[in-house]
C-alpha cells in the first residue's frame, strides 16, 4: 500500500506556482520522499526527490517539513504542459529496496 | 536522448493467447522494471531485475506470467493464456544502480485482450 495521502485533484492558472501537498506521517528515518508525474498516456517521469533537506533542481522544488511527516513539491511557473497525474511516493534508498509504490497522486490541471 | 523502448506500443488479443511484450532498457541500465497500471488498480509494480536476475515478482500472478531477461538489452514480459482482466497499460522501466534515484519509464505497451 502507498504511504502518502494526496488531494485527488488541483487546478492552477497558467503561469502561477503550482503547490501540490503531501502527507506522509508514518514516513520512517530512511526513507526518502519521491516525486513523479505521468502525463496522459506516457509513462511516469521522475521529478525530484528528498530526504530532510528542501531540494530544487530545474523542474520543481520540494520542501520537506522539519518532522518529515509532510512535503509540498511546488512548480514555480506552471504551464500547460504541466497538466499531469503527481506522485508522491515514499520509499528507502539502497540496494534491493528500489520498488516505487504508487497510490492514486493528484491530477493536476493547468488552465490558461 | 537514451529512451527505454517498448514493443509493441499496442496489442489487441483474444482470451487465451499468448502475449509477449518486449522491452529495451537504456545502455548500461542493470535494474529493470515491469509495471502495470489500470483505471481500478493504478499502477502496480510486477516484478524487477538487477544483472538480469530477478529480485522481486511478488505483485506478479504466477500461474500466467513469466518475466525474464535474456540479455541485458531485453526484457520479456510474457501471458499465457491470456484473459481480459489483463488488459492494462504495461510500463517497463529501467534505472543505472543498485541505488537507483530515477526510473526510466518507457512509453508503454497497451494490451487490450478480448
């Protein structure tokens, strides 16, 4: 079963940050929080992910609050083609333990 | 751009034939992935592989599915027989480690069993 729980659905104007929350409370010292994105019909994309430290690369941010028990991946300049199925996913980092385990995410739409 | 490949992107099959679908991890890729996803389960991992050996078919039913790697540029996922339950969207994924950060996912194979 998944171990995070996400709104279902989300809508953000063009061009605004998308703020999508994830709630992960049972989320253990060694696991790390996963996030990817499916857009419709193709297959899941990697977008970014963290252990206790808020991380930025050049798709998304995530920040992590301090008892891990809930994250925010925050696309800063959302766009059309952001319109996506997000996954949050909670999972341990080392050998033999690579198993995404992916609940329902929140369809996010962006709408011009 | 390395891709993970699938093939083939769609099949359309009768209940009790055989289906194989075949994947190609990227380059250098050594853990492989095999997933499914439906409108009812969403997406469900059904096996994986390291060096070719598997190392987790737990979420696979055993009677009718067989996965495998002959080499390391291909993957098998094979039915036998197949039945309309299994009609699904299967994702075949590779990643470069034991400490893999990033799925690959392939563009999918879309089985479709009448």
């Amino acid at each position: 079963d998944a171990k995070t729980t996400q709104p279902p659905s989300m809508d953000c104007a063009e061009g605004r940050a998308a703020n999508l929350p994830c709630n992960h409370s049972t989320i253990s010292g060694n696991e790390y929080v996963y996030w990817y994105r499916q857009i419709h019909s193709q297959g899941p994309q990697y977008i970014i992910h963290g252990l206790k430290n808020n991380e930025t690369n050049e798709m998304a941010s995530l920040i992590i609050t301090e008892d891990r028990k809930s994250s925010t991946l925050i696309l800063p300049h959302a766009t059309l083609r952001d319109t996506a199925v997000y996954y949050c996913i909670v999972r341990l980092r080392q050998g033999g333990s690579e198993k995404l385990v992916f609940g329902k995410g929140t369809k996010l739409t962006v709408n011009p | 751009d390395a891709r993970v490949t699938q093939t083939p992107r769609d099949k359309v099959t009768e209940m009790g034939q055989e289906v194989t679908m075949r994947c190609q991890p990227i380059l250098g890729h050594n853990t492989v992935f095999w997933y499914r996803q439906t409108m009812m389960q969403g997406l469900e991992l059904l096996a994986y592989f390291r060096n070719r050996a598997p190392l987790d078919d737990s979420g696979m039913p055993k009677d009718r599915f067989s996965a495998e790697m002959p080499d390391a540029t291909l993957a098998t996922l094979k039915i036998q027989p197949s039945e309309p339950r299994d009609s699904a969207v299967y994702f075949c994924a590779s990643g470069p480690g034991s400490s893999t950060d990033t799925q690959y996912f392939g563009p999918g194979t879309r089985l479709t069993v009448l």
